[in-house]
C-alpha cells in the first residue's frame, strides 16, 4: 500500500536572527522564497531557542528535550549521549529515509570527524562549516577541490566570499536536489544545514553588491546602556565579540557596524536564492504538494545590537528570537503568522504528530499541529519560553551559567552565582535598553519571575527513569 505520509524538507540556517525576512517587516532585505513559505504557511513570530549557541540548541531541537536534560550544554563536548534518541531516528524507523546534507554539531569539530550516534540518517553529506580545517571527511572541501577551487586562499572573506557557484550554501543546494530527485516515489525526511549566515560575514561579490551599508539600520544602541548590564557585555563592547572573538564594536564607526549588517543580509538573500531552487525541484517533480517544508534557524546574532557582536551568554531577542516557518499547502493555515510563545524544543513532537506517531513521554516540548491545522488559537501555545546557558562557549565567557524566562512581556536573565541580572518589560522598552534589575518598586515582580524561571530549571528534570543498577 502506497505510503501517505508527507515528506519533510527541514532547513535550519546557522546563526539566523528573527528579524531577517522581508515579509515579516524588515524591508531592507529581500527575501522573496522565504516570503513565499509564509504567505502560503504558518510563520511564528515568537519562537525561541534553548541555548544561544550551536551544539545545546541543536541537541534540543533534535530530540524534544531541553540542553540541561540532554547534557549537551556546550560547544566541544567529547561526544553526544548515546541513550538520547534524535527525531530522525524514530521517523527513520516508522520507514522515512532521512538524509542529512551540511552541518550536524551535536558534539566536538575541532580537528575531527564529528562521532555519530545511530541517527536515523541513510544519507550523510557533513559540512561542520566552511573553512577547510579537518583534514579528512568535510565532504564541502572535498567536493570543492574536485572542482580545483581552494577555500584558503581564493576566499577573501569580508572582502568578497567564494563565488556563489562554489559556496557551501550552494552545495547544500546541489546535494538536496539529488536526494530529492532520487527520493520522488517514497517519504524521506532531508535535514538541510546550511552554515550561513554565520561568521565570517563572507557572501559572495555578486551578493555583497546588492546591499550597500549607507542603506542598512543601524544597530540598537542607546549610550550608556550597559552600565548596569552584565560586566561580559561591557568587556565584549570594549574587547571584542564573543568574549574577544568576534570585532569591537566600541571602535566602530556608524558606517562599519552597516556594512556588517549589509553583508549578513547578502548571505541571507543567498539561501533564500536556494531555498527557491528547492522549491523548484519540488514543483518539478511533483512532490510539492506532499511535502512540508520547515524553515528555522538554531539561534540569532547580535549583529551589533547594544554594542555586542557574534553570540554567547547574552538573552537579547536579537540571539535567543529565530525564524520559524512550516507550510504544506492544502494542509497548514494559509498566510498565518502566529503570535504564540514557541521553543525549538516544540518542532521535534510536532513531527511525531504531524506523522500519526505517538510522542515519547519523555519530549519535553509540545506540539504545534493544532496551531498549523487549524484547530486550536494561533495566539496561545505556552506562557513562557526558557533558554539555557551553562559555560557553553569554551574560551569565551569562562564560567557563565545563566538562564532566561519570557513570559511575553516580561523577560528575566539569572546570572546563577552573580549579583546582577537582567530584567526588561518589553511593553515599555521592546528594544531591551533599560535594565530594571535593581528597581525597588518592581522588586516583588522580579521575585516572583525568579520563582518562575527556577521552576523552569527543576520542571526540565530529566522525565527518563533512572537506569536500573543490576547487582
């Protein structure tokens, strides 16, 4: 009996802010494919991330369960646990053929070949970034020395990327069309993992060209913001992004900070270029319209805003807030965006559900099918989202471990083990410039948000029994 069940197509951008889409109010950037999905889907315009780095998002969206019930907290971990089960394994046991095209990141890249656990993916294609720095397996590297184009030296990063043609996104591209085009006659799942729009900033000439910095935003700034916020943010105003990573921003002009803005849109309009290829192939060979398309990122960049840059252990909307995108036409709300509070910990149940499958006891996120078919309020999801970060970032912001509750108007950072916080209204200051952590009169209301947030840490207590000791 012919199987029924849709196919997926899963794109996660890497290091993708929320505000980066045309048709959700930023018209400095052109995204029309993009705007396609959410004109004929449901957009949501309040997803968050559990973590604002990589591997901790990663893990959680993968599996349904929040970094701290994982255990990947960090960036570098020696492996991924073995006992935690991935979504595309279980869909890859109910018969789904899941591939997986770019980037994995649910451990440690450095100067290796990223360990797996039985994933659920047939199909492999790993790209852990761009820059030719693993030796063997980078399957981008491989295939651009095929075409006798070295990364090293004919990338000029800020300066001018690789040509589109030889860029990873564009890879990751050519490497779907192929599994899609092999795949027309049964369900199959494709993780797309595209590195862009991550640092270093390098969109191809051809792209950069189209965004000129004199036309760009500027970054949210307000002087004097930062003496009552976290010292790291101070020191990474003053020293560099991203614990002295990434540039100052402290020594940047108006101009500067623009055209760092300009360039990150260039790499976006770059995979919305591709993201429109993959419709295309879709459309031709008939697997649109049995198929659901998932647009997201794993977390955002600051890009600037407040004086900071890259990521790290900061909880503004423009790090912790990503784009959020499903449609399948014919099945999902038209043309909806929704305004409910969401977490990436959400998309894992919602695939188990949108298949028939039951979701495992142990997911933590709930899933979104009744706000995407229809049958429940597209407002209302969950009164709070949670985020995580616990030393995640070797080298950069040593000993930070801090965790974040939105309720939607109210936002509360904890900076476990420090004096200061962050605390904001985003009813009167939705840009997060006013730090209220020491208003007196808003003292009961910040004691009763500290009470939230540490129920959120004990109620993502692990739901697996423990593993019985055998004597």
């Amino acid at each position: 009996m012919e199987d029924k069940r849709p196919n997926i197509l899963w794109i996660c951008t890497d290091q993708q802010r929320f505000d980066t889409i045309h048709s959700l109010n930023n018209p400095s950037i052109n995204t029309p494919n993009i705007d396609s999905l959410v004109e004929e889907g449901v957009a949501f315009n309040r997803a968050y991330s559990q973590c604002t780095v990589c591997s901790p998002s990663r893990a959680s969206f993968l599996t349904g369960r929040y970094p701290r019930t994982t255990r990947v907290t960090k960036n570098g971990a020696p492996y991924f646990p073995e006992d935690e089960v991935l979504i595309t394994k279980l869909l890859a046991d109910t018969g789904y053929d899941c591939g997986l095209i770019g980037k994995l990141h649910l451990s440690g890249i450095s100067g290796r070949i990223e360990p797996r656990n039985d994933d659920g993916y047939r199909l492999f294609k790993w790209s852990p970034a761009q820059r030719d720095a693993w030796p063997i397996g980078h399957d981008y590297q491989v295939w651009l020395k095929e075409q006798g184009v070295d990364w090293n030296t004919q990338n000029k990063g800020r300066d001018g990327g690789l040509e589109a043609k030889y860029h990873q996104t564009t890879w990751c591209t050519e490497e779907s069309e192929k599994f899609i085009r092999h795949n027309s006659q049964e369900p199959w799942l494709l993780s797309v993992n595209v590195y862009d729009p991550h640092e270093p900033f390098d969109p191809p000439q051809e792209y950069k060209e189209r965004y000129r910095a004199e036309d760009m935003p500027l970054p949210k700034w307000m002087e004097g913001e930062l003496d009552n916020k976290p010292k790291i943010q101070q020191e990474d105003y003053a020293h560099g992004g991203q614990g002295g990573v990434g540039p100052i921003c402290s020594d940047m002009t108006d101009l500067e900070k623009k055209q760092y803005v300009a360039d990150y849109y260039a790499m976006i309009e770059l995979i919305d270029d591709n993201v429109g290829k993959l419709l295309n192939v879709l459309e031709e060979t008939g697997q649109r319209e049995n198929t659901v398309i998932l647009f997201m990122s794993d977390h955002g960049e600051m890009l600037g805003d407040h004086g900071l840059i890259l990521k790290g252990a900061h909880f503004y909307e423009g790090l912790v807030h990503v784009p959020l995108i499903f449609s399948w036409p014919g099945h999902f709300k038209r043309n909806l965006q929704s305004n409910a509070l969401v977490e990436l910990v959400d998309i894992a149940p919602t695939l188990l559900d949108l298949v028939g499958e039951e979701i495992p006891y142990y997911m933590q996120g709930k899933s979104l099918l009744p706000i995407l078919n229809g049958q429940s309020n597209p407002d209302v999801h969950k009164d709070h989202v949670y985020c995580e970060y616990y030393y995640a970032l070797k080298g950069s912001h040593d000993n930070i471990y801090a965790t974040m509750y939105y309720d939607g108007r109210y936002k509360l950072v904890v900076y476990h083990g420090e004096e200061l916080g962050e605390f904001y209204d985003h009813e009167t200051d939705p840009d997060e410039y006013i730090n209220l952590w020491d208003r007196k009169d808003l003292m009961e209301k910040k004691l009763e948000l500290m009470k939230r947030n540490f129920d959120s840490s004990i109620l993502t207590v692990d739901p697996k029994p423990p593993l019985i000791m055998r004597a």
